[in-house]
C-alpha cells in the first residue's frame, strides 16, 4: 500500500504534464490507429440530442482471476447488467447505458494503459465506473480534471480519495473506511464511554481511519486513553494497552493480525465483563480458523473474540421500502442471486452499490441532458458545449444525487456517500447484527436486548476508581468511648473523695490540691480519646485539622498536669527530708502550684512554637488499588487521613525529650525518698510503679501506632489503651491506697512508728542512722504517737496495780511477816517518773524495773510494825504504811517492766546492779528529743 501511495506521488507530475503523447509514442498498437484527437472540446457532443442515445460508460476493475480483488470485480459485473437491464425496463430513460470493462489488474502500469486505451481507441466515455485496486483508482482519479471525466467508483473505501483537494471528480457510493467513525463516537456515547484507546496495524490504510478517529474523538470529548501502532507483534503493545487500563480498545487491522491480536488478549486476560473490543466489520466469514497463525487454539480465540464489536458499511439496507428501481432490496437481492447461479461466480459484499452506482449515473445523465437541452432550446439551434462544460454539469448534478437505493439513500457530501453504517457483535460463534448508524440523519438505532455484554451490565471505560475512607470502626469508637466514660467516672469519684475528705489529716497531709490537678490531668488525657477517634467520616476537612491541633493539646497537658502534680508532691517530700541539719522546712501548696505551672509554661511554650512555625495540617495518604469486596466492577482506593506537617519528626522529638526528663526527674525523687515511712506523705513506691508502667505502655504504644498507622483500627485501639491504661493505673496507684487506709484503719496512715531516715552517703557510714528532723507534718504524726503509747502504758499500769493489791491482800493474812523496808529507802521513788531516751519498744517495761533495782536495795520484810496488828483491813490496807509498803513492791515491778518500753534497761537484764549506760537502748539523744511521759 505504501508502495502504491509512492506511485501515485510519482505520477502526478507525469500525467498532468503529457502521459498521454508518451503513451501513444511508446505503446502505439502495430494497426497504426491513432488516438482519438481529445483537445477539441466541442467535438462529438451531440448525444443529449437525441433519444434512445447508447451512451458509453467505461468500467475499470480487475477482472483477471489471478490479481488480487478479483473476486470483487466478478461479483460486480452480474449486478452492473441487472441494473441496466432495469434501467432500460423502466422507460424513464431515453438513453441506454453500455459499459465497456478495462482490465486494470490491480497494477498501477498496466490500469494506467487500460485507462490510456480507453481514451484514445474506445468511445467518448461520458463517466468512469469503478475502481476497486486503492493504488490504480488513486492514480487515476487525480488526472480526471484534465480529461473533464467524473469516476464513480463502487469499492474503494481507502480515505486517501476522500480529499477533493486532490481528487475533485472523484464519487463513490460505498462509504470510506473513515465513514464508521462518526458511527464509532456515536455507539461510544451510547454507553457513557469517554476513555477509549486505539491499536492501530502500522499500514496507511489503518493510519489514516485512526487520524480521523482521533480528530472525532477530540471533537466528542472523548478521552484516548493510549494509542498503540504494531507492524508484525502486537502482544507488547496489548500490554501497554492493559497497563494504562484501557477498557475500550478501538482496533484497525486486519484479519491476518486481528487472530494474533486476540491471542494476546487471551493470554494477558484482557476479555470478558471488563473489555470490549470494536474492529473492523469487513473480514471474511470464520476468518479466526483461515488465518489463525498463533499458538493460540481455536477455543482460546473464540473465548477472547466473544462479545467483540464489528463496524462496517451495511451492503443492503434494512429498511424494505422500493427505491428507485421499483424494488425493494430483498427483492433485488433475490433476483442477484439467481443471475450468480446462471453464472456460477461468488457474490461480492459490493454488489449494492454497483448496482445503485449505475442509477447514479443514469439519473445524472438525464439531469445533464435536461440542463443541455433546456440550455438549446433558448439559444440558436447551432448550440454546442465542450467538454468542460459537460464535466462541470455532471459534477453539480452528482452532488445534488439524492434517491432510495437497495443500499439506503444515496447522497453524496462532498463526494463521499452519506451511507448506513451497521453493527455486529461476535455471539457464540458467529455475527449478529445489533443495530445501525444513518450518517444522513446522525442517529444510531440499536436492536433491543441484541447486545449481550459479558457482565450484567456493559463494561466501564475505565477502572472507576472509588475513595474510601479508613475509618474507625464506630462499634470499636462507642466501645472505647464506654471504657473511657467509665474511666472519667472513676476519676470524678476519686475528686470527690478527695474534695470531701480535704480537711482529713491523711488527705491534708498528701496535699489535696496537687491531687486534684492529678485528677484534672487523668480527665485530659481521657478526652483526648474522643477526640483521637474523629475522622473525616464524622466532621469536615477544616474541622479535622482543628481536632489535629485540639487533642495534641489536651494530651500533652493533660500528661504534665498529672505527672507534673505527684512529682511536685514527691519534690516536696525529698526537700523535707533529704537534707537533715535543716531545722525546719515549711512548702506550701502555693510552691508546688508554681512548679507545676513551670512545667505546664514550658508545654504551652513548645505548642504555640509548633502551632506557629509548622502546624499541624491534614494531609491524605492514598494506598494501591484493591478489588471490590463485593465483586463489582470497580477498583477500591482506600485512603487515610493523618494529622501531619513538615518537620513531623523534629517536633516529636522535643516533645518526647522534655517528657522523657519529665519521668527521669520523677524516678529520681521517687528514688531519693524510698525509705520515707510516712504514708500519708511519701508516695514514692505507687509512682515508681506509676512511672514504670506508664513508660513502658507508651514506648510499647508509640512504636506499635508507628508500625500500624495504615490500620486506623488497631492504631486507635492502641492509643485509647495506652491512653486509659496509663491513666487508670496512675489514678489508682495514687487514691486507691488512701481510700482503702481510710475506711479500714483511720489511725493507722498518721502512725508513725519509726520516724528514721536513712541515707546512704558513702560507704563507710552506709548504715548509720539519722534523728529525723522535726517539722510541722512530722511533729503532729508524732505527738499523736506518743499520746496513744501513753495511753497504752496508763492502761497496763492500772492493770498491774490492781494485781498487786491483790498480792497485797494476801501476803496481809500470812501469819509469817517479813520484816519491812525501811521508809527512807524509798525517798526518790517519784523520781523514776522523769524518763529519758522515749522509744516505743515493748521491752522498755522491764528496762525501768531493772534501772530502779539497781538504784534501791531490795525490800527487807523480816520486820513487821506491832501497831499495825490491831487494826482492820480495811483501814489497815489504805494507812501510810500500808501504802508505802505496798509502793516498795509494786515500783520495782513497775521499773522492770516499763522502762525498756521508753527507753530504760532491756528486760534481758537480770543483775539488778548493771548500770543503765551499759544497755544499747541507754545511748544519750540530744536534749532535744526528750520527751516528759506523765500519768504513770
């Protein structure tokens, strides 16, 4: 073809500058005839004139049955005869048209001589009919202008001869092959398809229908998608299609590649509901099995053909009306098929518009003999016209052409045929007819229920891609959300627990403003849960970036509040008591309110940085395309939204650094006053705890919501988690054990049994123990102590003396008497009641026994008073004498038993003479710590 187009090129110079003296000089038959002298312009035009004129036609195709297209012309010629035969039939006429048939061979050289013969040793032909070979019809139709000759040609469909431009007097009444793609863009905004793509043979031909096609796409808005050209393989541009995902594949090929094209369909899986497929209509029958050259079998090429749209001219038109011969065209066609039976030759597909290509020619030769004579009648009856002039005639009449043909209506646009354009689809095997295209009155007109797609509905031009959003699951967000209440509930308890029992001594002692900003700091951190789980779904796009910068807030305050709060309170404590030669330290709550707004300034200060230079904004991570879960013809792109910004990482980094401090500093004081044994003060084991826990949930929780941050599920769960988790323990760890001390043993938090702290300062004195220093919380644990230890001893010592009266009594009614004391041995009995060195062991009893025995010898009872016999018992029991006896039994008892309880001799003493300094509880204590026990 391109070879041809090369040809043609050549030969326009060549034949508009004198082919034809050339041709008689070279090709001059032996006879020695010569050519008909054609420069005379009015010679011989007498033939309007006259009726029942035989007016020659001259009728170029290849008629040899070894050149290719052959078959065409040998179709062609039973329906040129029947349609004369008609034309004469139906006395309309008075003329009768004779058709003489040149040989063109489909050869450039040999149909230029054919036409060369024609003109110069045949009649004065008044038209050329025919055409069928693209390259010779071309050739010969760009020097019809100077022969004043109008062809009308009944084959050839190659675009090239639609430029009038170049060919002028060129008609055809088949439509060209760029004559489908109006019907193309028409079927395709049918079906709402604007995304097409197009795989193109690399040949002229297919080229040159492509270019139209994308000049009517463009004007129809249509989208081409991808455009592919392959000269032998067309697998690797199939692919490409596939890869742009290119549903609508346009193809122009033919059939010899069309099976190779299907092959590689089938093999990269581009059919069935998904594709579909428009080619070429005019391909022979079972064309898949004559020109299958692929690996391909038979079935694998059917399964990729089934459902494929074929496009071509329709070769009989539908619509059974009579058109100008009186017939309808299934009547015609009947009568075709016998004259092919009388002669035994194949029916051509271009048998129509032969057959009506010839009433086109007989109606314009009429309407040229009428426009003749009309033109004779009103000038002298010595009337002649030229040639050109006849040329000009005929061509204004040709494209006024406008009848009902077998074909359909025939007109002419430009010297191309406003034909009927029909529609197949490849079903189970074979072609049907689903519907057809008027180019005259732009309207496509489908069979209903004739198309049969592979899905249940026609396919999408493209893979529709639908958003959507990762979102939290509402059932897990009102889970949460019920956890979170509950969490805010427990919170709101211990607030009021704490609020009501202010005025306790155990809660005042602990500070209870700094819990409740404990408390207020849990609360924050529990809203941020409703917050971290808005979306998209549930505010707007504006919204989410405010609830970005909103809930980074409350969480980060929320945290330094309630952090900031117990590690100011345990501040407090190590101040107390770290330091020792302190005599007294007094930090109000004001202090600590200072220290944790301190902390919160340096948060705000780090978040209006951040707000102002790089906030927080909402940006949307898409992620790759996903099947429809419920199997539609769709793609799923899910995506998410994150609350970002530039430098994400940096910011991040300042924040976990100050925080990180933040619980560094709190291990630190929880550390230093570990050995603290006041609970109501010292809270240093529940916020190691507290710390511990809350460090490791947070490292556990930031690297796991780092790692699922494309699962917005999981990822809320683990921050709401993290988020209750670190709050509830914290909250817990702080009031649970005040609320259980508080309804269990009231007494028992401000008991202070041992008012010792250790510190380990160097190794050498690691275990050496410090006197606590007195300070307003500690002297008031401690007065309490003392008052209930003696209250305990005043007890005990009632106890005693009652048993010692008892003694008293009996030893009163032994008729053996001992003799008695001395009184003055007993002058500074109440001199015991000044004890030193108050401890509150349980061996401090005997300890006071075994001082006062070492002081005073033992009680002498050989001797008895004489006037004491006569007396009764019960004046005898309450006398002086009576009293001070009983007095030197009862304080050596006394003594033993009480003095190691408060610091005297240890009861294991038993020499009455060892000195009170030798015992280990004897040690001196400063002045300071003497303490006056009175009421013994």
């Amino acid at each position: 073809m391109a070879g041809a187009r090369r040809d043609c090129i050549g030969w326009e110079v060549f034949l508009s500058t004198g082919c034809l003296l050339l041709h008689v000089l070279l090709f001059q038959p032996a006879s020695g005839k010569v050519c008909n002298d054609r420069t005379r312009h009015a010679q011989d035009n007498s033939w309007f004139t006259k009726d029942k004129e035989k007016l020659p036609i001259m009728v170029l195709m290849p008629m040899n049955e070894s050149t290719p297209m052959s078959s065409i012309s040998q179709g062609i010629e039973p329906a040129v005869e029947l349609a004369i035969q008609h034309i004469q039939e139906s006395e309309k006429y008075s003329f009768t048209l004779i058709t003489k048939i040149y040989d063109t061979e489909c050869d450039n050289a040999k149909g230029l001589r054919a036409f060369f013969d024609a003109i110069c040793y045949g009649p004065k032909h008044l038209m050329i009919f025919g055409g069928v070979c693209p390259s010779v019809t071309s050739i010969i139709a760009e020097s019809l202008e100077g022969w004043n000759l109008v062809q009308l040609s009944f084959a050839a469909t190659t675009p090239v001869l639609a430029d009038k431009k170049k060919y002028p007097n060129f008609f055809r009444t088949v439509p060209s092959d760029n004559a489908v793609n109006p019907a193309v863009v028409k079927f395709l905004r049918f079906y709402n398809w604007s995304r097409v793509g197009t795989l193109t043979q690399d040949v002229q031909r297919f080229s040159e229908v492509r270019n139209d096609l994308t000049n009517e796409l463009e004007k129809a808005d249509i989208q081409i998608a991808d455009t592919e050209s392959f000269s032998n393989d067309p697998c690797v541009n199939v692919k490409k299609l596939k890869d742009n995902d290119v549903r609508i594949i346009i193809g122009q090929f033919d059939e010899n590649l069309a099976s190779k094209v299907f092959c590689c369909a089938f093999n990269l899986n581009m059919f069935g509901s998904k594709y579909q497929w428009i080619i070429p209509g005019w391909y022979q029958g079972n064309w898949w099995e004559q020109a299958n050259s692929t690996n391909c079998t038979t079935s694998k090429l059917l399964t990729a053909m089934e459902g494929y749209i074929a496009v071509d001219f329709e070769p009989l038109s539908a619509r059974q009306i009579k058109g100008i011969s009186g017939r309808t065209p299934k009547e015609y066609e009947r009568e075709y098929r016998r004259e092919l039976q009388q002669k035994g030759v194949e029916a051509s597909k271009f048998h129509g518009f032969a057959y009506d290509g010839i009433w086109v020619i007989a109606k314009t030769l009429t309407r040229v003999m009428e426009l003749l004579r009309t033109k004779q009648r009103h000038e002298n009856h010595n009337f002649t016209v030229d040639d050109r002039e006849v040329g000009r005639m005929v061509l204004d009449v040709m494209n006024e052409t406008n009848f009902n043909g077998v074909t359909g209506q025939v007109m002419f646009r430009n010297g191309e045929r406003m034909g009927t354009i029909k529609f197949n689809q490849f079903q189970d095997g074979h072609e049907v007819k689903v519907g057809e295209y008027n180019a005259i009155a732009d309207i496509l007109d489908l069979i209903n229920n004739s198309i049969k797609f592979q899905g249940v509905e026609p396919p999408k031009d493209r893979t529709f891609v639908r958003l959507q959003r990762r979102h939290i699951s509402v059932p897990l967000y009102s889970i949460l959300s019920t956890i979170t209440i509950l969490g805010m509930l427990m919170a709101g308890a211990f607030l009021f627990f704490n609020i009501k029992n202010r005025n306790h001594r155990m809660i005042k002692m602990s500070s209870p403003y700094m819990n409740n900003l404990i408390i207020l700091g849990g609360m924050l951190s529990y809203a941020s849960i409703f917050l971290f789980g808005l979306d998209g779904g549930f505010v707007s796009d504006k919204e989410f970036e405010t609830l970005c910068t909103v809930r980074t807030w409350i969480l980060i305050v929320g945290y330094t509040t309630a952090f900031g709060a117990m590690f100011a309170k345990t501040w407090r404590v190590h101040a107390i008591f770290k330091n020792v030669k302190m005599k007294k330290k007094i930090i109000k709550d004001q202090k600590l309110l200072i220290i944790v707004g301190g902390m919160l300034l340096i948060d705000l200060c780090i978040l209006i940085c951040w707000q102002i230079v790089d906030p927080l904004k909402r940006t949307v991570e898409e992620y790759s395309l996903e099947a429809d879960p419920q199997g539609r013809d769709i793609a799923i792109r899910p995506f998410l939204e994150h609350c970002e910004n530039t430098h994400m990482t940096i910011w991040l980094g300042i924040v976990y650094a100050y925080k990180g401090l933040l619980m560094l500093f709190g291990c630190f004081l929880a550390w230093e006053t570990r050995n603290v044994s006041i609970p109501a003060l010292n809270d240093s084991k529940y916020i190691g705890m507290s710390v511990y826990n809350v460090g490791i949930m947070c490292i556990i929780g930031a690297a796991v919501s780092f790692l699922t941050r494309d699962q917005p599920n999981v990822q809320f769960c683990i921050v709401a988690l993290v988020i209750i988790f670190c709050s509830t323990i914290t909250l817990c760890l702080v009031f649970v054990p005040k609320f259980i001390t508080m309804r269990t043993n009231p007494d028992a938090a401000t008991q202070n049994r041992r008012l010792k702290f250790t510190q380990n300062q160097k190794k050498e004195d690691s275990k050496t123990s410090t006197s606590v220093t007195s300070v307003n919380q500690a002297n008031t644990s401690r007065l309490d102590g003392l008052q209930t230890d003696n209250h305990r001893l005043r007890m005990k010592i009632t106890e005693l003396d009652k048993e010692l009266e008892e003694v008293t009594m009996q030893l009163q009614d032994t008729p053996e008497k001992t003799p008695y004391t001395k009184q003055n041995h007993y002058p500074d009995a109440n001199n015991i009641l000044s004890i030193r060195n108050f401890t509150d062991g349980k061996d401090g009893e005997k300890s006071i026994l075994k001082n006062h025995l070492e002081q005073k010898p033992q009680a002498q009872w050989g001797s008895v008073d004489p006037s004491r016999i006569n007396r009764g018992p019960l004046e005898d029991i309450n006398s002086p004498e009576h009293i001070q006896r009983r007095l030197s039994l009862q304080l050596p008892i006394l003594h033993h038993a009480y003095l190691p309880s408060i610091g005297g001799v240890d009861a294991s003493c038993t020499s009455p003479n060892d000195s009170p300094g030798s015992s280990p509880r004897h040690r001196h204590m400063p002045p300071s710590y003497r303490v006056m026990v009175s009421g013994l």
